[in-house]
C-alpha cells in the first residue's frame, strides 16, 4: 500500500489553495469583525449577542482553515496534513450550521405563524423591523 503522507500538491495547486487561503482569511476577519460589531452595538438584545457569538466563532474557525490552507502552499512534506486540519476546521464551521440553521428556521416559522394568529400581517411586520 501506498503511502501518502508526503504528497506535494504541484505549483497548479497551490495557486487553487493559496486563492482560497487569502479569499477564507478575509471572510474570516470580517465574520470575527460582524461578531463583536453586534455583540458591543446591540448588548441588549439576547438575539444579535448570541449571533454576534456565533459569527465570532465562524470567523475563527474560517481563519483557522484558511492558515492550514496556506500552510499546504507554504511548506513541504506535509500537506496531507495540512488538508486534513485545515478540514477539521471547516468540519466544525459546517457542523455548527448544520445544527443552528434548522433552529433558526423553526423559531421564524414559530414566530410568523404566531404573529399571523394575532392577527398580525407577517408581511407588515416585517416592513417595520426593517424601518427600525
């Protein structure tokens, strides 16, 4: 059997993970940058603390990727490695979203359909949420 632990990704490659490093870099810093922006701006209200919290961790775990990204470009010997951290990470990203997003979706679906039984048109409401 085979082993491929010392793989070399080719110059080719690189460029494709070098990309994607400093493009998840970015998006990381401005996720970290969203979370304490509604952590310290809306500290009153329990729900953009709790997605300022979450944005903060999505960034980091971005960030965390994209440095294992970089690191394949960077180094020799192990970017087998490296690929496999910088998954571990992405792994966490998406896994805390697979569970939140359906959460989310339920307290909205809760939430229109309880403002339909009050007899609130969803619709309205929503307009002056955006108003605010």
């Amino acid at each position: 059997m085979e082993n491929n632990d010392n793989y070399e990704f080719n110059e080719k490659e690189n460029l494709i993970f070098s990309d994607l490093a400093h493009k998840m870099r970015y998006v990381g810093v401005f996720g970290i940058i969203l979370g304490f922006y509604n952590i310290v701006l809306t500290i009153s209200d329990v729900t953009n603390f709790f997605f300022g919290i979450t944005y903060i961790f999505l960034g980091a775990w971005t960030i965390r990727a994209a440095k294992s990204f970089q690191l394949v470009v960077d180094t020799q010997g192990n970017d087998i490695q490296y690929l496999m951290d910088a998954l571990k990470e992405l792994k966490k990203l998406f896994t805390l979203q697979f569970y939140l997003y359906p959460i989310v979706l339920t307290i909205v679906c809760l939430s229109a359909i309880t403002l339909y039984y009050m007899g609130t048109d969803v619709l309205d409401y929503i307009k002056i949420l955006l108003k605010k």
